[in-house]
C-alpha cells in the first residue's frame, strides 16, 4: 500500500503532525527525525483499510515494513540513526 500523499485529508495531516510532532513539511528535510513521522504515515496510512490498526502497531513496525507500506524504495527511505522514538500510546 503506497500512500498518495496528495489524498491525505487534513484531519490525516493533522493527526500525523500531532503524533511525529513536526509539520508534514519537516519530511522533506534531511536532518528533521523521522522515526515518528514514518510511524505517523503508516499509521494515517493503515488505518485507511484496518480500523483497529493501532498507534502501538505502527511503532511496533521495523524500517523496512515502514518502507514497503509506504511504497519507499531506497533512495527515498530515511537512513539509519535519523529516527526518532517516543512513548506516546494510542
């Protein structure tokens, strides 16, 4: 499932800034973590076709399910030691 970003609604944006705790603009930069962000994506992203995907769920997700979902290739997939980590819960 590959997220076309220009279908996200604002509530979506919303909720995926509210949770990586940066503006959906912050993806496009290099140095900004990513670690919260990728999680958010996945999250807005799966919830779209698993209504009981939760906020836990997409943290439990490795770099590499994140990737896929998100149809990433790996030019376009965050580095290592870019992420981030939090303990926010659904």
């Amino acid at each position: 499932m590959a997220i076309d970003y220009s279908t996200l609604t604002m509530g979506e944006i919303a909720t995926i800034e509210s949770l990586s705790g940066q503006s959906i603009g912050a993806l496009e930069d290099q140095d900004s973590p990513k670690g919260l962000a990728l999680a958010a994506l996945a999250y807005v992203g799966k919830l779209r076709e698993d209504k009981s995907f939760t906020w836990n769920d997409a943290q439990a997700l490795t770099l590499t399910e994140v990737t896929e979902l998100l149809g990433l290739n790996e030019e376009t997939a965050p580095k290592a030691g870019k992420s981030s980590s939090s303990s926010k819960t659904d």
